[in-house]
C-alpha cells in the first residue's frame, strides 16, 4: 500500500508537469501566432501606404495631362477660328506652344501599380476584412489599366499615321525640319489643308478622352484612399488637400468661384447662354445656365493649386483664372469660352 500511495503520488507529479509543459508550450505558441500576426499586419499596413503613395502619384502625374490637354485646346481653337494668316502662322513659336504639339506630340498617362502588385503578391496573408477592398483594386487597376494603356496607343497611332502621311507626302517636310523654320509651303498647308485641322481635331479628341477617364478615375481612387484610411485605423495618414469628395473642402473656399458670369469670348457660345450662375451646394459647385435653368455639376476638382474642375462622366472642364476674375470653359473639340464675373451693382 505504502508502494502504491508513493506510486499514485508519482503520477499526479508527473501529470501536472506535463500540463504545465503543454500550457507552457500554448502559451509560446499564441505568443509567436501573435507576433507573427502583428508582424504581417504591419507588413500589410506598409503596402496599403503604398497604394496610398501610388495614388498621390498618379495625381501629380495628371498634371501634365491636365495641361497637355488644354494647351492643345488652346492651340486648335485658335487654328480652327480662321482668323490667323501667314505671318501670324510664322510668330507661332514652337515646342510645347507650337503647332507640332498639337499634331504629333501624344500623350501618355501610366496608373502607379507597385503598391496593388505588392499586395497581390502577399494575398495569403491578407485577412478576409480586405475582401472588399481587394475586390474593388481588382476592378479599378485592371479595367482603368487597360484603358489608359488603350488610349496612350490610340494617340501614338494619331500622331504616327500623321508624320507618315507628312513623309509621304509633302516635300517641305524634311528640308523645313533641318532648317527650324516654316517654309510657304508649310504655312499654305497648315492654312488651306483639311488635313492639317483634321489631325489636330483627333489628337486633342483622343487627350479629351483620357482627360474624362482620369476624372472618374480620381474620383474612384480618392475613395479607395479615404477606405485604406479607415483601415489603417490610428495608423491613418492626414487627408492630403488633393483628397475630397466634394468640389471644395469648405463653404470658404468657394467665395471665389461662386457668383454671376457673363460671356465674354470665344469662337461660339458652346451653352448658348449670356450669363451663367455658379452656386455652392453641400460643399459641391454647381452652374445654372440662366437661359434654360439647366444645372450642371456637381463638379469634380481635379487640380487644386490651378484650380480646374470637371463633372464626373462629363466632357466640360472648368479653369478658374483668378487674376482675371474669370472661368476658361474647355469643351474639347467644340472650344473654348471664357465668362467673367460680373461686380455686384
């Protein structure tokens, strides 16, 4: 008996050792899961700060796309007035402000991806919370990807049929080239050439595209910014300035847009209307065309230092000119309008 009550003792010993091992051991193991876990958590917050810095990029990046856009406008308006002749064709300068720019220089706009390809590549450690939101990268990258990349191809196709078409065919073209200078043949092509006004209108068609595709682009991944932040949690970033739903961030800041415009140049009156009315809404700018009370807006800011707005699937861009206390009207290839602001009596 005295063998067997050691013996029991001896077993419950060695039971509790081993529960104490075992707890032991649970407890190393849910403290190296919870390690592991914060480890990719952090890991997985870095690359949604990632997508975030690639969509500040491609903001940025649409700057150029935004000028590109309506200096061309510009360009081709002026072209299509039929108000210019020979001499005023020689003082055109060249580069960005010439006439080549408007005919052979093509525009290029590149979605950022490193941050989304990150992610992919690390989607089993991804936690089912960000079904959604992958969801909605898959859709956005691969469909606005693929239209980007189709229009920067289509404008490269415009602009190189067109200098085969010079090479082919007009024996200024080389000889004016190597001389910097616009020969009359040149000027009387670029003046009485259906051609020449032809390409212009499809290359500036083919950049008003991609300018309508950025807008509803921006606004598709202004929200998916502001949904990483909510994510990120304590760890969100401050809403950049460039980041809002809305045309503006506050009442105040649309004092200056908001009032009564008046017509006051341009080719022809693309709204058909002598005055307009801008108005503030909800922290959105919308206009009025007072001949037909047709609204218009709200409007999407797509640049906030110039500032230039556009309506989300719609083609008119807005550019404010505060030094002439007037709104540029760019309608792609209808023209351009320009209203100004009419001093309250």
């Amino acid at each position: 008996m005295l063998i067997e009550n050691k013996f029991s003792k001896y077993i419950v010993y060695a039971i509790g050792e081993i529960i104490l091992v075992v707890i032991g051991i649970l407890i190393a193991l849910w403290i190296n899961t919870l390690n592991q876990e914060k480890a990719q958590q952090k890991k997985i917050d870095s690359i949604l700060v990632k997508i975030q810095n690639d969509i500040l990029q491609d903001i940025d990046n649409a700057d150029w796309l935004l000028e590109n856009y309506m200096r061309k406008d510009s360009i081709y308006t002026r072209m299509m007035g039929d108000d210019l002749n020979a001499e005023d064709i020689k003082a055109i300068p060249g580069g960005s402000y010439g006439l080549g720019f408007v005919t052979t220089w093509w525009m290029e706009y590149h979605i950022q991806t490193n941050g989304y390809n990150l992610l992919k590549e690390n989607i089993d450690i991804v936690p089912k919370k960000y079904d959604d939101l992958i969801k909605t990268l898959d859709e956005i990258y691969t469909f606005n990807r693929n239209t980007f990349e189709t229009y920067n191809s289509n404008s490269e196709d415009i602009a190189r049929q067109y200098k085969y078409y010079l090479s082919d065919n007009q024996p200024w073209l080389a000889v004016d080239e190597f001389n910097g200078k616009r020969s009359d043949a040149k000027i009387e092509f670029i003046l009485n050439n259906p051609k020449f006004k032809n390409q212009m209108y499809a290359m500036l068609g083919s950049v008003d595209a991609m300018v309508w595709e950025f807008s509803n682009y921006k606004n598709e991944i202004t929200e998916i910014y502001i949904k990483i932040n909510e994510l990120l949690g304590e760890n969100a970033r401050p809403l950049p300035k460039v980041m809002r739903l809305t045309s503006v961030a506050n009442p105040k800041d649309a004092e200056d847009f908001v009032g009564i415009y008046q017509f006051s140049d341009g080719h022809r009156n693309i709204l058909n209307s002598e005055t307009i009315e801008v108005y503030l809404k909800d922290k959105d700018l919308y206009i009025i065309n007072t001949r037909n009370n047709k609204t218009g807006g709200p409007f999407l800011q797509l640049h906030v230092e110039k500032p230039i707005f556009s309506k989300v699937y719609g083609y008119s861009k807005m550019r404010f000119i505060p030094e002439r206390n007037s709104i540029i009207m760019y309608f792609g290839t209808d023209g351009i309008n320009e209203w100004t602001k009419m001093t309250p009596k």
